[in-house]
C-alpha cells in the first residue's frame, strides 16, 4: 500500500521509482525535494536536506509507517530547509512558475535597513 506525505517542499512517498513510477513499498521511502523549484539549490543544501531526511528515518525506525508519521518527518523537513533559507543557503528562484515566498519574504539589505532583518 503506498503510504505518502505532500508538503509545499517536500513529498514523501512509501515506494520505490522504477523507471517513471512509483512502486509501492513497505521496506523504502523515497523523498521528492521542491517539486516546484523553488528555490535555488546547491549540492551541499540538497545533501543536507537528504542527510536530515535519512536522520528522521533512523529516528523513526521501530514506528508504525503511517500518514501521520511521514507528516511529522514532512513537517520537519520543511523547518529544516526554512531554516536553510533563513541562514542564505538557499535562495527563492525568481525564474520559477511559483512566486509566493511561502518561506517568508526575501531579505534585501539597503543602507536605511543595513542590520535590521530579522525573521
């Protein structure tokens, strides 16, 4: 049975991909990060991303695999990369289709506003 969770930024779904589908799968999770591009990634915010997720699935062992369970790790992904975004280790992607800053508004520092950003 394919067990999933959909967040703005991240979808979890309990199955494996073989070649352009999902087969459903008890034994491994597959993680979808910013489906819709967007934010502006490099390979060491995507890696960290993936190491909190493989973090959250060791923590999670022994758990029954449930919606609830992969909404929480959901959840906490999405922290985790606002928090990314909060640190300037990603960007919002202004080509993307999706301008919603779903994140909080970008920060853009000005000499009346030097120091004064906070989130």
């Amino acid at each position: 049975m394919l067990v999933k969770s959909t967040t703005r930024h991240i979808r979890i779904f309990s199955a494996e991909v073989q070649g352009n589908e999902l087969v459903p799968s008890d034994k491994v999770l597959t993680l979808d990060v910013d489906p819709d591009n967007e934010f502006n990634w490099s390979e060491e915010s995507l890696q960290k991303v993936y190491q909190q997720f493989d973090h959250l699935v060791e923590s999670y062992s022994g758990e029954d695999l449930s919606e609830y369970n992969l909404r929480r790790m959901g959840s906490e992904l999405e922290h985790f990369i606002r928090s990314l975004l909060q640190a300037g280790e990603l960007t919002y992607n202004l080509n993307s289709r999706v301008l919603n800053y779903s994140m909080g508004l970008p920060k853009q520092e000005s000499p009346e506003t030097e120091g004064k950003w906070t989130l």
